[in-house]
C-alpha cells in the first residue's frame, strides 16, 4: 500500500490532506468547547445548528460547485480553497455571539466543499494505474481515522498550555500548511476541454449514476446509518463529558480519541477482514453493531446518575468509531467498482453530497432534541433512525455474498462519457 508513496505529486497531496485534516480535528474540539462556553448546556443545540449550516453548505453547493470548477486548473482551486478556509478559522478566537459561528462556519465549509471533490477528482489523474489508485482510497481513509484519533489527542495536550480559543490558531495553521504544499505540487496539465456537457448536466450526472445503481442506492441508506452515530458523537460528546460525567476540558479529547481509535483499528484490520468474510459481511456487520451501540448509549446519564458513566461512555465511543469504519471503509469499492474514469469524479461528489444529506437529519435531531428531551431520549431515537436504515439498506441489496461485491465494470458502462 505504501508503494504508492513513491509517486511524490501523490506524496505532497496527501500529507496536505493529513495536516488539513488535524486542523480540522482541532478545530472540531475548539468549537465544542466555544459552543459549552457561550451557550452553557445548551452547546449541544448550537453545534447541532452549525453542524447543520455544515452540511447545508456542503449538500446545495458541493455539486453545483465541483460542476462550476471542472474547467478551472485544480491548483488555484485548493490553494484559494485552504487561504479561505484559514482566514475563517482566524476569525473564531474573536467570536463573542452565537450567531457569528453560524456565518463563520457557513463560509468555512463553503470553502472545505470546493476544496474535497476537487482533491478527490484529482487523484485519479495523479495516480493512472488502478492498482495504485485502490491503495490512494485505503490510505486515504486511514488518514480520516488519524486524524480522528490524533487530533483530540494532540488537541488534548495543547490544552494544557492554552485555551481553547488558542487552538483555532492551530487549525488556521494546518488549511495554510496544505495550501503552500499544494503549491509547490506538480500536477498534470489540465485540459478545459475534456468537460463539454451544460452546467446542468454536470451537475447531476453523479447522482444519475446513483439512481441508476443498486448497490449505489443502498449505500445511500447506508449513509444514514453512519449518520446517526456521527452526530451523537460530534454534537453531543461535549455534553456527556463535562454536563452528564462532570469531567474536565481534556476528557473531551479522550472521549473523541476512543471514538477515532475504533474507527482507525477496523481500518487497519480491513484488508484481512475483506479478504476473509467478503465487503458486504463487513458493511453490514459493522451496521448492525450501530444501533446497538446508540441503545446502550441511552442508558448513560442513568450510569452517571449513580457514578458509572466514565468509562462506558469511552467503551461506547470506541465501539461506535468501529462500527462507522466498517462500513466507511469497504465503501469506496462500492464507488471505484460502480464508476469509470471518466465518471468517477463526479461519483465520487455526489456520495459526498448525498452522503451529508443525511447530517441535515442527524444533527438537527442530535442538537435540538438532546437539548429539550435529554441525551437517553436522543441516542434511543438515533438508534431508531439506524435500526430503519439497516433494515432498508439490506433489502435494497441485491444479494449477500462472501464474493466481491461487484465485478469489473462492463465494456458498456466504461464507455460512459460525463
């Protein structure tokens, strides 16, 4: 997998990707506790909301986005995203009202749905060979799991020496870092003219390809079910850390870092797990394990009430990071097997798309409903939500097999132009 690594314009590319992605990470520990700071135990419907304007931005505007750039050189394109992205991280440790996340947020993810299908569309360019393009998608799914692994931990230790307002300096750090390596990245030459089609049509291909697709409609499903854990966990952590256990701004960091641990050891274990038990065992085992999950996370404000609520709460959260993983990490087969090259990038924007379409769902009831009806009731009813989309999506699935999901795409279907 590593071999890959020898191709330096991909080596560039991905460590701007790595330290994006621990700004990132940063930046989700920092807003949290901005959020706890200005709005008390009601953090958990502010980030619910700026989750919400999160995915909004990244719904409306990724295809619609990724269609207006597909003519423009890829360069500009990251370099203008990352200085974009870091002026609004600049603009956090200033904020003073609720409202002005909300705006600052919106145009920070504005940028960051720019910058992720056209780095996605890149790479398929930077890397020719199949072989090393399925090595790229592995290895960039560990680099997700990483960062959700080391930047609450590094988000952890820098707590100790600065505020949490300080750390968004360190998220600005990280969107420049990857704008100046970007930079300095040879890439290949762009050709405007390999993109005839209306604004239209570009726009919507990606999602007709979807429609088209049974596999691909039930990964749409399967989104959901992703959705629902990742918004307990993003929305509400903060407040079973330091509301429901009473622990201190650290425990935050090692609550997210359970949570990315998870996530990060099934994708190490993925190539022997896919290669023993077959994609679609994996996908929906790590479903199944979900609303299980959510369920046994109702009974934590019970736990904490009585003293217990410390270190289930870090169990859930590493078994939760494991399930999501599971069914992430098989998933870009399911999007290189059911594309081309010359339709991939436009798949691949719109499972980012339709796959933050769901979060329109899940943080809102993650947010609004852990604020007014408690955290039990939430996890109780995101576990519902789950349960939904594992049944739907394993009686949208063609067949349960321990062989590949799919085969090679047809002679007919590599003949499909965007």
């Amino acid at each position: 997998m590593l071999s890959v690594l020898r191709n330096r314009s991909y080596a560039r590319l991905l460590a701007a990707q790595l330290v994006a992605l621990t700004g990132t990470g940063l930046l989700t520990v920092s807003l949290g506790l901005l959020a706890f700071g200005l709005a008390g135990r009601n953090a958990g419907a502010v980030l619910g909301t700026a989750l919400t304007i999160k995915m909004l931005a990244y719904v409306c505007l990724s295809p619609v986005i990724n269609a207006l750039v597909a003519r423009l050189p890829k360069k500009p394109v990251l370099i203008g995203s990352d200085l974009v992205r870091a002026a609004m991280a600049l603009c956090l440790p200033l904020i003073s009202d609720i409202w002005q996340i909300y705006v600052v947020i919106f145009l920070l993810q504005a940028a960051s749905a720019t910058f992720t299908p056209a780095f996605q569309s890149l790479i398929p360019s930077v890397l020719t060979k199949e072989k090393d393009y399925t090595h790229a998608l592995s290895l960039s799914r560990l680099a997700y799991d990483a960062e959700a692994l080391v930047s609450p931990a590094l988000a952890g230790i820098l707590l100790t020496a600065l505020s949490y307002r300080q750390l968004f300096l360190g998220t600005a750090a990280g969107f420049l870092v990857s704008a100046a390596l970007v930079a300095t990245t040879s890439l290949p030459r762009h050709d405007p003219k390999a993109y005839p089609e209306s604004l239209w049509h570009r726009t919507t291909f990606g999602v007709r390809i979807f429609w088209k697709d049974r596999h691909l409609r039930s990964l749409l499903v399967l989104n959901l079910v992703v959705a629902a854990p990742t918004a307990l966990v993003l929305v509400n952590s903060v407040v079973y850390v330091q509301q429901i256990t009473g622990r201190p701004e650290t425990g935050l960091a090692l609550t997210l870092a359970c949570y990315g641990g998870g996530s990060m050891t099934v994708a190490l274990l993925a190539p022997w797990l896919l290669a023993r038990f077959g994609n679609a065992r994996v996908i929906f085992s790590g479903a199944t394990v979900i609303p299980l999950t959510l369920a046994g996370a109702a009974g934590i404000p019970a736990a904490a009430g009585a003293g217990q609520g410390w270190l289930p709460l870090l169990g859930l959260w590493l078994v939760l990071g494991a399930g999501t993983s599971a069914v992430l990490t098989p998933s870009s087969r399911l999007l290189r097997d059911a594309s081309t090259a010359a339709n991939r990038p436009y798949v691949f924007t719109a499972q980012f798309s339709l796959s933050h379409a769901c979060y329109l769902v899940t943080y809102p009831l993650a947010g609004w409903m852990g604020a007014t009806a408690g955290l039990g009731w939430t996890s109780a009813a995101l576990a519902i939500l789950a349960t939904i989309g594992v049944a739907g999506a394993f009686l949208s699935w063609p067949r349960l097999t321990r062989a590949p999901i799919r085969p090679a795409p047809s002679e007919e279907r590599s003949s499909e132009q965007p």
